[in-house]
C-alpha cells in the first residue's frame, strides 16, 4: 500500500522445518513473516493476516501414489479405510500433525525428496498433496513410477495465511490492508486463476470421490462467513 511508505522484500531460504519456520517468525530476529497452514499455535505465537492467500484450494488434496497401486485405492470410499493405508508425511507439516492425532498409518521424513523416493519404491502407499503442489512435484522429478490417484480428493480444512512477527504490527496492518485491497478489487482472485487454472482442470474435482478429514487444530476464527474469500468449484 503506498499510504505506507517504501518497502523491501527479502526471501531468505530456510533448509528447515515449517515448525522452525514459524519460531523464527515469532522472535523475528531472522525473518518477519512466512506463509503457511493456520493453526491455533500459529496464530497465539504470530500475527495472523486471515485471508487465506490461496483462497482455500489447500482444503482439496489429491494423493501421489505407485503406478502400480491403482487398484488399491479403486475401492476406497471411506476414511477408515485411507487410515489403513500408509502416508508419507513431512515432519513440521500441519497436516501431519492432524494425520497423526487421528491415528492414520504413516511415515515421517524431513525431505520431501525422501518420501517421493519412498513412494516411487513402494515403500508406503500414498503422499496426500495440495491441487496446486503434485503436479509440479511429479514433474520435476521424473523419470519415476509416481502418478496422481485419479479418483479420490481430500477435504481437509487448511486455510494458507500470511503469519508476521509480533513485533512486526506495522508490517502486519500494512500486508492486510494490501490484501483486503486485493480482494475487493477481484485481483486476487484473477492471480488465483492465472496460477492454479491447469492445475484445478487435471484435478477434475467435481468427478471424484470426496473423502472429508477433519481438522482438529482449525481456530474457531476462520472467515468463513465470507464467501468472497475462498474457492468453490463453481466460481470463476
């Protein structure tokens, strides 16, 4: 916003965790914000900017899965039965936290790299992954055995915000404002469709089967009261 003054933009590359991630956002002695799945330690521990960045398109996870292994899912239908089957999980992810507090099969590596390896050698079964992250990631690690399952889609709530550091509140209000600006002048959303168009069109989410995941660290002050904020499958 330019009521508040110049600004500078600096990415700095942290080989770590996304839990480590955002303690540093909270001293703020490294870095002053980053962007990730809300939780309700995240927003106690930052300042949460809420308007989901991605306009929710994190809540529809389809699975990476073995060339081999599309029988295996072909008769899934129902939770109890993904929660048998064993995920690969990032440690520091918020999904994995919400997988491990219901009890699903799973394994945990640090490198994302790791468990691509591990599902292209069949060592576990599936990799849930956002619309607008698997496609990318299989591609850019060919040749491989890895495709998306083309049939079932996750429904996990899993709003993406923008966390700052608690001594950054000018910072804060600054990107809010900005962003507020975005959404009610529809450029949002038309930066949402230039990026996650073929994406959302190889998902096909209408034509398959919806599993529901709830999720257990989801804050109470999600803006879902305001459609204007989030994708719906029906809204371009």
């Amino acid at each position: 916003m330019a009521t508040h003054g110049p600004y500078k933009v600096e990415y700095i590359e942290l080989f770590t965790t996304s839990a480590r991630t955002a303690s540093e956002v909270q001293s703020g002695k490294i870095i002053n914000l980053f962007i990730g799945v809300t939780t309700q330690e995240r927003e106690e521990a930052t300042i949460p900017i809420r308007i989901p960045i991605r306009r929710g398109i994190l809540n529809y996870r389809v699975l990476a899965i073995h060339e081999n292994n599309l029988n295996k899912f072909s008769t899934v239908t129902e939770l109890s039965e993904l929660k048998k089957l064993a995920a690969g999980l990032r440690v520091g992810w918020a999904t994995t936290d919400i997988f491990k507090k219901q009890s699903f099969s799973h394994y945990e590596l640090v490198s994302l790299d790791g468990l691509y390896n591990m599902l292209n050698h069949n060592v576990i079964d599936y990799i849930p992954r956002g619309i607008n992250e698997i496609y990318d990631e299989i591609a850019v690690r060919q040749p491989n055995k890895v495709i998306v399952e083309p049939q079932l889609i996750i429904f996990l709530p899993a709003p993406t915000y923008i966390f700052v550091s608690p001594n950054e509140v000018r910072l804060a209000e600054r990107i809010e404002a900005g962003l507020e600006k975005m959404v009610s002048d529809g450029s949002l959303k038309a930066l949402f469709y230039e990026f996650y168009t073929d994406d959302l069109e190889k998902a096909d989410i209408n034509n398959r089967r919806v599993i529901t995941i709830t999720n257990p660290d989801l804050p109470k002050s999600i803006p879902f009261d305001r459609p204007e904020l989030w994708f719906t499958n029906d809204d371009k």
